[in-house]
C-alpha cells in the first residue's frame, strides 16, 4: 500500500489521533468506496506476505478467510485507531419483491451487516436496515422510487424513503437495465462482475461501479446506490404454444409467436426486443401481420398466474426456477401448467443474470462514519457473491420441481414442458437487440442527459467486452463434453441431472 493510499485510508475512518479537516469528511463516495477497498488489499497482501523468521508455517499461517472477512479485519484494525465517534443508524427501507431468490436475500444482507457492524464498532456503531412491512406504496408526490429515496425519508428529514431495496432498472428508465441484468445475449454473471467491480473504465481508471455512482452524481440524484444482492440466468416465457419443438409437438418459432393474439408480459429490455423481431419479420415479408402486444409490467408485483385466469395477459416471462416455485406454484388459481402456460422456455437469452440494489439517501449516507459506508459497500459486495451462490445451489432441484409439479394430478394436458427456444430464431432476437441497443443512443422520446448517459454506460460495456471476448469464446467446454456419461467409482450414481 502506498504512502498516499494510507493518507486516503486514515482520512476516511477519522484520521486516527488527529483531528481531521471537516472537507475529509464529506469526500466523494467512490472515494470512500475505493479507500476501504484500498485497505482490504493491503491486509490481503500482508496474509499473503512472507513468513516471519523462527516461526514455522503452520503456525504462522492464518484461518482461511474470505475477502469479506479480510475487509473486516482491515476495518476492524483501522476503526481500532480511529478517534471519531460512531454513531448506530436503523434505516428502514422498502423492498420491491419477496421472491424466493431476490426478496429474502435483502433480509439476509441487513442481518448480515448488522452483525458484522457490532463486531466491528460494537453496538453504539451498528447499521441496522429495517424493511418496511408491508411494503408501502411510492407516495403520489414521487414519480418513482428513485425520486422518493431522493426526497428522503425519516432520517432525512423527507416525506418519502430513506433506502430502497431496488432492481437496478429502477436507477434510470433509460439505461438502468444495464446495471440489473446486462444486455440481452450479453455478459454472463462472472463476466459482468469484471465490468462492475474490476478497473474497466478507461483503461483502468475506474470500476464500472463508480461510473454509476457518478452517473447518479452528475445528474443531481441525491442518492447512492450499493450492489447487495446476486441471481443466476431466468427462464425466458412460459407461452401457451412452444417456440421450438415439444416432443411430438412441433414448435411454432418466432414467426408463429409473433401472430399470436397474446398479451405478454415482458420486462424491458426484452419487450422492446421481441417487439422489433416481429417488427423485422413483417417488415422482411416473412409474416403478414404481428399481432401480440405487451401490458406495462411492474417488476415484483402482481400474480401472472391469476393475470392468466383473468385472460390479462397468455404469455410470460418472470425470474429463475427458484422464483418462480415460489411465486407462480402452489397458488389458489393454480399453476402455469393448470392455466394453460405449459410451455416453459429456455435459455434466458433476454436476462443472464440479475443485480439488486440498496438505494440509500444520500443524506442518510452522510450521517454514517466512513467506517460505517465502508461496511455497507464491503457487505453488499460480499453479498452479492454469497447470494449469488445460495440461489444458483437451488435452480436445479427447482427446475425438476417445475417440470414435475402436475405429474400426478391424472391429467396430461397440465404437464409443463421444457422447451429450447431454435438457434434461428435466437438469431433474429440477437440481430434485434443490436438493432435496439444501437437506436436508443438517439432515441428522440429520451431526455438529452439520459441518452448521452446511455451512450457512456453502453459504450464502457462495449469496449470492456471488446478487449475480453476473445477469451470468453475459447475458455468454455463444449456442453455435451460436461458430465455427461460421468459416474462414480462404482459405476452406479451418475454426475449428470435427469429433469424428467
């Protein structure tokens, strides 16, 4: 760690037995973010580091840590220091979806870093984020959350909220959906997490994380936004008719589902690509007419399965099996399979993953320590991976749960099936998206500031996934080389699922 790096780091947990300038108090929050960073890299390279002479090397070396943990340490140590007074904070927040894999990690994550707060600053230093229950509504002098959390609520001595627990297309109606899930056919999880949390920007001068934040900045959102929360690749609609083949049931394709008299509800970006596609093939002459249309979906609200029973909407996409299990089964209207939708489609070309995050005021930021914020944003990152990994264990026993939730109600005709959705026809969705992607940048019903705010965020993305496709493209194993065929010693227990 550099000398001016630890000027940094003592300046933002109090300046140790000085007093400290009241400007280094108010620093920017990429800063704090990067500062507390800073100082868990230097604790991991001192783990990392030489082995003390006469010590031996299993006394010498640490408990297994994770970088979560070694970022505590690192605060822990500097805090111990520290001469400023913390002061404990509960922040109430609302939260926009219970879902299994997006609402209860939010919960997770406060827990999480109310515990670690107290160990680190002990009870007078705690930071307790209290969910609202039951979820409020957005009050009607906001045009939307953002703006509410703006505002401020209680602590911020506002009418609206103080934190939302958010999905990240609730940043910005413009560009927001690049920081919830990507692009459609865009980054995976793993590579996404280059752009947000690695050196991606202008040749490594920051993450794509402070681009957001100064995003936010820039256009006067009184707000800071921390990733907490991971999720893996959704399901992409479950359809009352199969895009691809169904055993014996030939599929439509995307021609046949464009002429459909359905209703959909399809999230933006998606919505906006599906429509183009069908756009494209009337325009290409391929179909006469298209004739689906889509509702205004609201993310997290509302049953799609009673939206069915009513004859709202026919068609629908919602989150990863874990989700849906836990929001579209075992309801009193029934089922996808038992309404109709049957038909569950795969991959999730429109959503590769999901990101949430803890929106907080950023006049309740203010009144935390430095030592606090730098909890905040370590436990939400640590989170993220945590989370991540706690929903992806689930998908595959939920899945199976999916396809076999009917089976034995006697009536065939309710089985859900899975379908893959034709490379064709993945095709024109991606030739679709590019077409999207590319005419949102002058896209005359945007603001000026959201289309040149766009514009920076998409072409970031492009020049990171420019200078790292290669790589990606040759690093995997070919599917059907993965478990397949594998089995244990005794030959008997097989590596590979068997869905149905």
């Amino acid at each position: 760690m550099t000398t001016s790096d630890l000027g940094r780091v003592s300046s933002s947990v109090g300046g140790g037995r000085h007093k400290c300038d009241q400007s280094a108090h108010v620093q920017a929050v990429s800063i704090r973010r990067r500062s507390a960073e800073t100082l868990a890299d230097g604790v991991r390279s001192a783990l990392a580091g030489p082995i003390p002479n006469g010590i031996g090397r299993m006394a010498w070396r640490p408990k297994r840590l994770s970088g979560f943990s070694v970022a505590v340490l690192a605060l822990v140590c500097a805090i111990s220091c520290s001469a400023q007074t913390v002061l404990a904070l509960e922040i109430s927040f609302r939260s926009f979806s219970g879902s299994a894999a997006i609402g209860p990690p939010a919960d997770d994550y406060a827990a999480k870093l109310l515990s670690i707060s107290t160990v680190a600053l002990g009870e007078a230093g705690q930071v307790k984020f209290i969910k609202n229950k039951p979820t409020p509504a957005i009050p009607g002098a906001f045009k939307d959350i953002m703006a509410a959390v703006s505002a401020g609520g209680p602590l911020a001595g506002g009418t609206g909220f103080d934190a939302a627990y958010i999905s990240g297309s609730e940043i910005n109606q413009t560009w927001g959906f690049i920081y919830n899930s990507g692009i459609p056919f865009g980054p995976n999880f793993d590579e996404f997490m280059g752009f947000l949390f690695g050196r991606s920007i202008d040749d490594g001068a920051e993450r794509g994380i402070d681009l957001l934040e100064r995003t936010l900045d820039s256009s006067g959102k009184n707000v800071v936004a921390v990733p907490i929360v991971g999720s893996c690749q959704q399901g992409s609609g479950y359809f009352m008719m199969p895009v691809g083949a169904a055993g014996l049931t030939p599929g439509i394709g995307l021609a046949g589902l464009c002429q459909q008299n359905w209703t959909f509800r399809y999230l933006p970006p998606a919505q906006f690509v599906l429509d183009r596609a069908c756009d494209n093939l009337v325009t290409g002459g391929v179909i006469p007419k298209k004739n689906i249309k889509f509702i205004t979906a609201i993310a997290g609200g509302g049953s799609l399965v009673k939206a069915v029973t009513d004859g709202h909407i026919q068609a629908y996409e919602f989150a990863t099996p874990l989700d849906d299990v836990s929001q579209l089964f075992g309801l009193p209207e029934g089922n996808p399979g038992t309404v109709g939708t049957k038909y569950l489609h795969f991959p999730g070309w429109h959503q590769q993953f999901l990101i949430t995050y803890m929106l907080i005021n950023k006049n309740v930021w203010n009144k935390m320590s430095p030592a606090q914020q730098a909890l905040v944003v370590s436990v939400g990152r640590d989170h993220v991976l945590s989370s991540y990994g706690e929903n992806l264990r689930q998908q595959g026993a939920k899945l199976k749960q999916i396809l076999t939730a009917n089976d034995n109600d006697g009536i065939a005709e309710n089985d859900l099936v899975l379908v893959q959705w034709p490379e064709t026809d993945l095709a024109l969705l991606k030739d679709a998206t590019i077409q999207f992607l590319n005419a949102r940048a002058s896209d005359a019903k945007l603001s000026e500031q959201d289309r040149k705010d766009y514009g920076k965020i998409l072409e970031s993305l492009r020049k990171y996934v420019s200078v790292n496709n290669g790589y990606w493209k040759v690093r995997e194993v070919p599917n059907h080389l993965r478990f397949q065929g594998w089995y244990d010693p005794e030959g008997k227990q097989s590596w590979d699922q068997k869905l149905k």
